[in-house]
C-alpha cells in the first residue's frame, strides 16, 4: 500500500518530536535534585565548620582565663609579700622606739652618775704627782714617738738595705742581689739570687740597728711541694764587726717546710738573745730542697725593733717616662715596647705608687734599669753609625766631584 508524503511526514514526527513539557519538567527535577545536595553538604559542613569555630574560642577563653588565675595568683602572692614586709617593717619600728628609749635612760642615768662623780672629786684634796711623772710626761708631749718601738722589716731594699757582695758567695744575679731583699707579695721564679756554691753565704747591710726579734724566707709562688734548689735548711748570724769576722748565731736550723704551703716562713729568735743591736747579718744556707748543686734564694727579711723609724728611699720619675697607669697598659698591650724602651726601675715604681696600679710591673721590676742603659748604647751607636754616614757621605761627594774636573780636563785636551 502506497502512502503519499504528507503520511509519511506526520508518522515521522510524530514518532522523532517529543513533549516540550515533559523535558521542563526533566530539567526542574535535576535542578532540585541538584540544590538538594547542596543544602546537605552546606548543612553537615557549616556545622562542623561552626563547631569548629566556637571550640577555638573556647580554648583562647580557657587559655586567657588560666593566664588571669596566674596572674591573679602572682598578684596574691605579691600582696602577702608586702603585708609580711610591713609587719616586719612595724616590729622594727617598735624595736628602734623601744631600744631608743632605753639608750635614752641609760644617758640619763650615766649622767646623773657623771654629776656625782665630779661633785666628789671637787670636795677631793688634790693628789700629789710625782717630779718625775710630770718630766716624763712633758717629754712625750715634746716628742711622742722618742720612746715608741717599731717592728719592721729591715732588711728591706726601699729603707736602705743593701747585699754585702764583697762578704757574700758568687751568684748569677749579677748586679742586681739586691733583689733578694725587695719586699714584694709575691717575688718572680726568674729573679732569684743563686749561686753554684756548696754553702753559699748572702751577707746584708740591715737598712737601721735593731734589736732583732725574727728572720723569715719567702720562695717563689709553688703549690703542693717546694721547687727543687729553694733552701731548705739554714742559720742565720749577727755580724759583730763591719767585716763579719766576728759573729754571734742569731738563730739555727731554720727549716723551710712544705707542710702547709705557706709562702712565708718565719723564724722567731729566741727571747733569751744576748744580743742587742745588729747593723749586718749573715745567712749560711745548709742544705737545699732536692740536694741538687745550685741553691736559689728570693726572699729574706729580717724583723726588729727599733727606736727608730726608718725612711722609705725616694726616687724621682723619670720626666721622660710614662705615668704608673700608661705604664700597665703598655706592660700589657706592648711588651715589648715596655721591655726595650720604659724606664722601670725599682724604687722609681715603688717610691711613686705604682705598684698598686700595676702590680705586674713591680714583681718584674729591675735595681738597675737596664732599659736606661740600652738607650743610651743605642743613642752612641745610632751617633757613631750617623757620623759615619756624614763622613762617608761627604767623601763619596768628594770623589763625585773630583771625577767629575778630571772627566772636564780630559775632554779640554782633546780639544
């Protein structure tokens, strides 16, 4: 059976064309489907977004609320701090008052008792003084200290004292034995007196007489054990003549120990001496700490008394030399500018208060200044060595000049 076009076309599209409001409603069912989900996921993930939130505030709450109960608890505590302090401060207070009040009562009383006391000695007959008490005050009101007794050291190089080197053993300290005597805290290991002798004798000129009462030795600073070549083992004589051929024993044995580490060791003399007054002593050193060949001696002082006080020597500071505190800070800034070019003589830094400003300088100090001495060989060399510059100078211009009139005579004849 034969069907036309216009059949064919209305099955055709009645067939391929859908409804227009079924695919509304197609696209409002997923749209809804779709806002539906969202509602969800916004609704479950906001609150625990939001719980979230809020539990973070909850901790800062708890964190800040814990800091204020500290803080309020440093507070209490400071409070009860000051209230102690001011019950303390209130005790003291009443204590003052009341320790006031009994120094006032005690000055009352004790003047009540001054006031009887000088009622009676005023109704007192005066007493009779006798002629020699009154002379004898006068005389120590003219001169005080006539009749006063020193105990010094005298043997000290700053009041004078010096070593008898011409009485005394060879030492390697050459020039410089006086060092033995300067009285320093604590005397440097390498400016000892030695000497390579068996029983080496060390002679001193006291610095004033005395009557001497103790001697004492002082080593080098050492710890534990005495260093080996220190004496050990020595007696001390008063020379009774000016070359010590006459001699009486002062005292003996005298043992530098270990025991006790003590730097100092002194020796009191006998108080059952015969002798008096002493201007020179001799020590006789026995035996040495390790019995080795060279006994080394750094410090002696021997103790008296005196009538008389000696003076300390004066040493003027060298113009040309540094104040006591340029002088430290070159001993430790430049050493060896200070070695080769400061003037540290002994008793310039020890007469001039320097040794309390730099302590070093004077346990390193020198008797004689050799830095004066290099000086000035220096200063005759350098004039020797510039003379010679000069004279050679003027001969080497000499011969110049002489080359050049014979060079000038020559070229004349050839012309």
């Amino acid at each position: 059976m034969m069907l036309n076009n216009a059949d064919m076309e209305s099955a055709y599209g009645s067939e391929s064309c859908s409804n227009p409001d079924q695919t509304l409603k197609k696209e409002t069912f997923s749209f809804q489907e779709l806002t539906k989900t969202r509602e969800k996921w916004v609704h479950t993930y906001g609150q625990m977004i939001g719980m979230g939130i809020v539990s973070f505030i909850l901790i800062l709450l708890l964190i800040n609320s814990y800091r204020m109960s500290s803080k309020i608890e440093e507070t209490h505590l400071i409070v009860s701090n000051l209230q102690t302090q001011f019950d303390k401060l209130s005790k003291l207070e009443l204590r003052t008052t009341s320790e006031l009040q009994k120094a006032e009562s005690l000055e009352k009383e004790n003047e009540k008792v001054m006031e009887h006391l000088s009622k009676a000695s005023k109704e007192m007959k005066p007493m009779m003084i006798n002629e020699d008490v009154r002379n004898q005050e006068k005389r120590n009101e003219e001169n005080p200290y006539k009749d006063s007794v020193y105990k010094i050291n005298s043997a000290s190089y700053m009041f004078g004292a010096t070593v008898d080197t011409s009485y005394s053993s060879s030492s390697d300290l050459s020039g410089e034995s006086d060092l033995v005597l300067l009285d320093r805290p604590n005397p440097p290991a390498n400016r000892a007196w030695c000497s390579d002798e068996n029983e080496p004798v060390l002679t001193v000129n006291l610095a004033n007489y005395i009557k001497p009462t103790a001697v004492s030795y002082q080593h080098f600073k050492w710890n534990r054990t005495v260093p080996h070549g220190s004496p050990r083992v020595f007696n001390v004589f008063a020379c009774l003549d000016f070359y010590c051929e006459k001699t009486e024993p002062l005292i003996s044995n005298c043992e530098y120990k270990s025991s006790g580490q003590i730097q100092e060791q002194i020796y009191p003399i006998p108080s059952n001496s015969r002798t008096k007054s002493i201007g020179k002593v001799q020590f006789r050193f026995l035996k040495n700490h390790g019995n080795v060949k060279k006994t080394c001696v750094s410090l002696i002082r021997v103790y008296g008394e005196s009538p008389d006080l000696p003076k300390m020597k004066e040493y003027k500071m060298d113009p040309n030399s540094r104040t006591c505190s340029d002088l430290r800070n070159k001993y430790h800034n430049n050493p060896f500018l200070y070695d080769k070019f400061e003037y540290k003589h002994c008793g310039t830094l020890f007469s001039n208060g320097c040794c309390s400003v730099c302590p070093e300088c004077c346990d390193e100090c020198y008797i004689e200044d050799y830095t004066r001495k290099n000086n000035i060989i220096c200063g005759i060399l350098g004039g020797v060595f510039f003379a010679f510059a000069v004279m050679m100078l003027i001969v080497l211009c000499a011969y110049i000049g002489d080359r050049r009139e014979f060079n000038r005579s020559r070229q004349n004849g050839r012309h």
